[in-house]
C-alpha cells in the first residue's frame, strides 16, 4: 500500500494536498524511462519475463459422457505460468458476492500448497541428482592396487 504524507508546499494541488511518496525503485524505473506499470514481471524461480496464461477452475466427476467432468466455478481465475512451470498467482482481493469470494478463498489455498508440493519436489530432484553423481563418481574412481 503507497504512502501518503502531507505536502504544505504543494503549489499545483494547493497547500495540505496529499502526495505519493516514491520508492528508490520508481525512482530509478522513472530515470530510465521505464514505469511500474511498463516493467515486467520476473519469475522468482528463474528470472524469465515471459508467460503464458492459463484458467484455474474446480471440476466435479461422476458423469457420464461428454459430462463426465462439470465446472464448479462461475469465474474461472486467470493464472500466469513461467516457461520454466512456475505459477505466478494472482494476488487475493475482495470481490462481491459470497460464492466468487469463497472460490477465490479455496483457489489461493490451492495454489499454496501446489507451490508447497512444487519446492518440496525441487528439493527431493536435487538430492537424487546429488546422489546419482555419488554414484557414478564411485562407479569411476579405480581401486586402488593390492
């Protein structure tokens, strides 16, 4: 959330007006003639700014036929996934409307734990990788002669 603070000196919007402070990140994207609003996103697992964009909705089984799988949610929710896999999950906001909000509620925890599950699942990779040079590096190492 911006802060605001009290500018007496303010002479285009008149004395007490309320100005935005800036941060040194707006401030170094406005001297090099970048907005906030202009600048891409990164990805925070591998730093591309490139994504593609997908619908999360629930779905309910028990059908038969082309209804083999129903849409439980009104407004899917648009979610942005890094070429590299990674979600970039929208922010939480309050919406009108109790079932929209509860969807949403469900939604960000979904997501949580899928990103959870995601870090949990790196690790477990790196140590098998970790593991398998153990292996081939003693599969390489000669014995020593007798």
């Amino acid at each position: 959330m911006p802060h605001y603070e009290k500018d007496d000196d303010a002479t285009s919007q008149g004395p007490g007006a309320r100005t935005r402070t800036t941060t040194g990140a707006e401030r170094l994207a406005y001297q090099s003639g970048l907005s906030p609003i202009n600048t891409p996103i990164t990805c925070e697992q591998c730093g591309s700014t490139f994504f593609y964009a997908v619908y999360a909705e629930q779905f309910a089984g028990g059908g038969y036929g082309p209804v083999e799988m129903s849409s439980l949610t009104a407004n899917p929710i648009q979610v942005r996934i890094c070429l590299c896999g990674n979600p970039i999950v929208p922010q939480p906001r309050t919406l009108g409307g109790s079932t929209a909000l509860g969807n949403r509620q469900e939604f960000y925890l979904s997501a949580k734990k899928a990103k959870e599950h995601r870090s949990i699942v790196a690790a477990q990779l790196k140590k098998i990788e970790e593991l398998e040079k153990e292996i081939l590096d003693l599969k390489t190492t000669p014995e020593p002669k007798k």
